[in-house]
C-alpha cells in the first residue's frame, strides 16, 4: 500500500492487476485522478493527500477521473468515494463492511466471499426490472457504490450518500447552439483521451456517430491506435462502409470480424450480477481475443453515447422546446426526422403532455406466480428528478439505463468507454433536450461539434445499424442450450418464471419477430448466472 498507514494499512481492497494505484498517508486511489482546471494527472501520494484533505463533494468539484478512493477522514473514520463515470467496480462486502471489491472472481479466490447466498429479492427485482441498476446485488451481503456516491467503511449500519448530484446539472440550460457545440467539442477532445489511457488502444468502430467522435477525439491527440469492427451476415448489422470511411479519413487500420469468425465461447466466470445478455458473450470473447492477439493494453468503444448525447424516439424534447419558444423549429425537425407529418407529430405531443411520467417501466413477460412484485427501487440520480422538464428527465433516466450495458468487465481485459466521463456527462446534462433534436437529426449539437473531423457520411447520416438480425440467428442456434435452462432450472423450480408460458414461446417461430427472443435470452442469462453461482457453492 505504498506510504498509507494508520486504518488504511487495516483494510482489505481487492482489485484487477490491470487497474493502477496510488497510496498517500491517508488516501488510496485505484484508477486514475485529474486535475479539473489542467487535466494533469495526479501522480504522488502527497498530491493525493492535498486533493483529498477538505472534503469528497470538494474533490468532485475540482478533479475528475476514473477512480476509486479510500480515505481516512479528520475523525479518523475510512470511507469509499467512486467517481461518477462508475468506471471502475466498486463493491462493499464483508460482515462490518470492511473489504472493497472491484473483482468478483479474484475475490471469492481469496475466500473474501465466504459461503456466498443468492439474494431472491433482487432476482426478483431483476425479473421485473431488468435495466435497473441499484444498490442491491445478486449476493446477500454484496452492495454497489452507486457512482458519485461515498460510504463509511467498516460500519455495517452504513449507508451511502449521493454527493454527485445530475439533477444540478440537467437544471441547468445553455442559450445557443453554437456555444453548446464549441464546448462539446473541447470537452470531448481534452477528455475522452485522458479517460482512454496511454498504452495501444484497439478502438470498436461500429459505424455509428458515438464510435466516430470518440475515434475523432483519440486520432487528434495522436494516440496509438488500430480498430476493428463487426459486421454481420444480414444487412442491418454490416456497417463495413461506415467503419472503413471513418478510419480510412482518420488514418487508423481497421480489421473486419465476420459473424462467420465468431466462435463460441465459453462461459466467463460469475459477477456479482448476471451479465448483459448472453447472445452478446460470444462478441465480448472475439473482441478480447483480438486485442490479446495485437498486443492492445485496452478496448474502446463509444458505449453510452446515446444516452450521453441525447438520442430521443419521443415527443419529450417538443415539451422541453415550448418553454424556450423553439417548439416549431423542433417540431419542424422531429417531423423531418421521423418523416411524420406535423400533424402526426402535434398529435404525438399532445398525448405526451397529458401522460404523467410513469416511472421505471417493468417487464412482465413470463413472470412467474411466486415473483412477489413490488415497486422499483428509486436510482439516486433520480431522486427529485420529477421535476425536470419531460425531455431533461427523459434524458438523465437514459443515463441511469446504460448502466446496466457499460459493465463489461466479466469478459476480461481493460473495457473502456471512454465518452461516459465526468466532465462531458456534466456537460451534455446541462444542453437544453430541444438541441440536441435540430436540423432533421438526432444528436445534433454533437454532430455539429465534430463536423469537420468526420466525413459527411457520417455526419449527416439519419440510419442506425442493428443487432437484431444477429440476435434472431444467435437466439436459433442457441435454443436448444437455453431449453433446459428455461424450463428445468432454478427460476422455473422457485415459479420465478412462468415454465408454461416459456415453453410455448420456445416451439413457437414467431417469436422472433417481437420483443420475447431478446426477453427469454435475459432470463436465460440470469439464470446461466444462478446456476454458475450454485456451482461454486452459492445457497
């Protein structure tokens, strides 16, 4: 622990080799810490010491990073500070709340995690409320730092605090377009490549706008690159021409992986919860294979870009555009975008106004008689957040939901997402909902930050690539493995899930063509994920 003494030397901090750390006499830093007004990073443990010595809010305040830090505090009691970007995994366990974890699988190695019991409340929640990411995990005993929060440690009736409050960000409204683009643009290019790292990066360029500006803002601080991207053997998922036009103008290579390339793999090791989707895991393992194959220290991707910059399939930002007097430009371009009358787009807005927001949408497909279900537990960024105009909260709960779709650590490796930083987050909350839907496109004032360092046929593209294709092929050739999954595992024992209803849906092929393909691969996912933990021991 280098120089930490005193109660730090007492605490257990268990973290991937990959991560960086600093120690000061009473602070410890895994990650990394920047200087708000220079970007310069912090690199000693007595300039650690200073950062830290008023108070966590602050630190928030005049540094920025990705990070967590332990501290001692002026009354000699230790608490966790995860910084907002939740870039680093953050978990507290332990019966006095003493051991930090950032790895789930290095820590049940060392016994940190002693006969580790599934937690049935949060199946449950997690059944109901599948993108939901709060505080509980999978494991009794196992909770998360929500990201900006801080705890005390070693004190089991602790709580944390929300100190990095987004609500005083999205109240917050810049007047012009102009200035809103200008600092997007500086924002991004002084941050996304601190936020990236030093070493070899293998970038995913997907073809889209947020895989663009981050390729942008890393090719003009002349970081070493190579990128990849993959393309898929049905049109809406092959954005070959997308990829090879943005690193051809940026002069990064580019390797293609094919659908046919991919092969499958085998199951990574449990975290604290289920992972993403399993009809993804198979991307996850080729794009790691890839990097340990170049030699790249990192993967990057623009995950998160759509809900940092704005992206919107609703009438909310037209709300949003009346109180500024922009309703008929917004309208004008909502229309244009959509290609929808205005008299469709009147309608639409009209029926958004009258619905009260309903909070956090549930799933209920295939639920089964013994979910008890109940109300989804309020996300800390949320909180007061009713009040927002309906665009500016349609904005900051989509920040919330990619939460669950940034943690890509089970996979291995240094996954990175480089746009979802502390400053640029602060930023776009603070641009109004109305501008970020101009001109007849989505994502306007980031387009129009990075429109001279991409090609047009970025810029002014209106489609998005899909995975769907991909999903439906993988989702058939992953039946029968997911079969006796569905119906003769945990979930269908307990009557989490609805066993009958299940199994209707897997003899019937037109269950592709809606919602309950993506569904029945999530609950496969989370049950692949029990029944790993059962293996290991897991009550």
């Amino acid at each position: 622990m280098g120089e930490a003494n005193g109660r730090l030397s007492q605490l257990t901090l268990v973290t991937s080799p990959d991560l960086p750390w600093l120690a000061g006499r009473a602070a410890l830093l895994v990650g990394r810490l920047f200087e708000r007004d220079t970007n310069r990073e912090i690199s000693d443990g007595a300039a650690l010491d200073r950062a830290i010595a008023n108070d966590e809010e602050e630190l928030l305040r005049t540094h920025w990073g990705s990070y967590v830090l332990v501290h001692e505090t002026k009354s000699g009691d230790l608490k966790v500070l995860r910084d907002p970007s939740g870039a680093i995994p953050c978990y507290v366990a332990g019966p006095d709340r003493e051991v930090i974890l950032s790895d789930a699988t290095i820590g049940r190695a060392l016994n940190l995690i002693e006969r580790p019991q599934i937690d049935w409340a949060f199946v449950v929640q997690w059944l109901q409320f599948p993108f939901l990411r709060v505080a509980g995990t999978g494991l009794d005993g196992v909770t998360e730092l929500t990201p900006g929060a801080s705890r005390p440690l070693a004190c089991s009736q602790s709580s944390e605090t929300q100190l990095w409050r987004p609500l005083s960000f999205a109240r917050a409204a810049m007047d012009e377009p102009d200035d809103a683009a200008r600092m997007l643009r500086q924002t991004a290019l002084s941050s996304v490549p601190r936020a990236s790292g030093d070493a070899l990066t293998l970038i995913q360029i997907s073809g889209g706008l947020d895989s663009s500006i981050l390729a942008a803002c890393l090719a003009a601080r002349g970081r070493n690159l190579k990128a990849m991207t993959f393309a898929t053997s049905s049109p809406d998922g092959d954005e070959r021409q997308y990829a090879e036009a943005v690193a051809g103008h940026l002069g990064i290579p580019l390797e293609i992986v094919h659908e046919s390339d991919v092969c499958p793999s085998a199951p990574a090791p449990p975290g604290f919860r289920p992972g993403i989707n399993l009809l993804l895991d198979a991307i996850d393992r080729t794009v790691e294979d890839y990097r340990q194959a170049i030699g790249a220290g990192i993967v990057v991707d623009g995950g998160g870009g759509d809900s940092l910059f704005g992206f919107s399939r609703t009438a909310a930002p037209i709300l949003d555009a009346f109180r500024a007097g922009e309703a008929w430009a917004t309208m004008r371009s909502v229309s244009e975008r959509s290609s929808a009358s205005m008299w469709r787009v009147a309608e639409v807005t009209l029926r958004q106004l009258l619905r009260r927001p309903s909070g956090w949408p549930d799933n209920p497909h295939f639920l089964g008689s013994a979910a008890r279900l109940r109300p989804a537990e309020r996300h800390p960024w949320l909180a007061g957040a009713a009040r927002l105009p309906r665009g500016k909260l349609e904005h900051l709960t989509s920040l919330v939901h990619i939460q669950h779709f940034l943690d890509r650590h089970a996979i291995g490796g240094d996954h990175r997402h480089p746009l979802m930083n502390q400053p640029l987050i602060e930023l776009c909350l603070s641009i109004p909902s109305w501008m970020w839907n101009a001109d007849g496109c989505d994502r306007a004032v980031a387009r129009r930050a990075f429109w001279e360092s991409l090609p047009r046929s970025i810029t002014e593209r209106r489609t998005k690539g899909s995975l769907q294709g991909y999903f439906h092929r993988r989702f058939l050739k992953l039946r029968p493995d997911m079969r006796p999954l569905l119906l003769d595992g945990e979930l269908a024992r307990r009557q989490l899930v609805d066993r009958a209803a299940i199994e209707a849906a897997l003899r019937d092929d037109e269950v592709l063509s809606d919602d309950r393909a993506l569904r029945l691969s999530e609950i496969a996912t989370l049950e692949s994920w029990l029944s790993a933990w059962c293996s290991l021991g897991a009550s």
